[in-house]
C-alpha cells in the first residue's frame, strides 16, 4: 500500500486521492488479510446465518494524500462458504429519489437472506 500510494501521488500537483481496499484470500486456511485505504471496510456474509458483518480493522487515510504513510494489515478468518463483499463509496452515498443515502443499512439489509 506504501508503494501504491507513493506512485499514485507521484506528480500529482492537482492533490487527488482515491480510497482502495487490498486483500489477499489464502484458499486453504481461509486467512484474509486486507488493508483499507480510505475505502469503505469489506464486510462478510456467513451464509448459515445470513450475517453481514463488517469486517474490523482500521480504514487509514485515503491513497496520495500523505508520503511514507503506514497503513495496518488487520486479518480475518473466513470459514467455508463466506462470502466478501466490498462496495465503494459510490455505492453507500448514492442518493434515492428523496435525496436520502443508500447507506452502509441498506447495503447490508439487501444481501439475500437464507430460506
């Protein structure tokens, strides 16, 4: 992420940012390990109970914004069948016909449930 950020913010005199999430999955032990940078945090669906939960860790600061920053590795165990799901910000600020958000609620209250 370090890196990332340092060549996306390499002549980059307008200041812009972007918000990332990286993860790596190790298939075999269900390890995931993901770093959050400015992005919304992932969240996983346990489909025996159709939770939706979101997955903790640190959400540092946005891509470009500052050199050298150090951004945290946080880790969860997945178990079998879980499902990650990660929106961006486009997605929790969209506006509905109202003007209101469609927000981090109904993000999660949209994923299917089991039967």
């Amino acid at each position: 992420m370090r890196e990332a950020n340092t060549e996306m913010g390499r002549d980059n005199p307008e200041a812009f940012f972007v918000t990332l999430v990286a993860a790596v999955l190790d298939v075999n032990t269900g390890q995931l390990w993901y770093c959050s940078a400015g992005h919304e945090a992932p969240w996983v669906v346990r489909p025996e109970t159709g939770h939706v939960d979101r997955l903790e860790g640190e959400s540092a600061r946005r891509s470009c914004v500052l050199d050298d920053f150090t951004y945290e590795t946080a880790v969860a165990q997945l178990r079998s069948g879980d499902t990650v799901l990660m929106v961006t910000d486009g997605v929790t600020e969209a506006l509905d016909p109202g003007g209101g958000l469609f927000g981090t609620t109904r993000v999660t209250a949209s994923w299917p449930r089991p039967r």
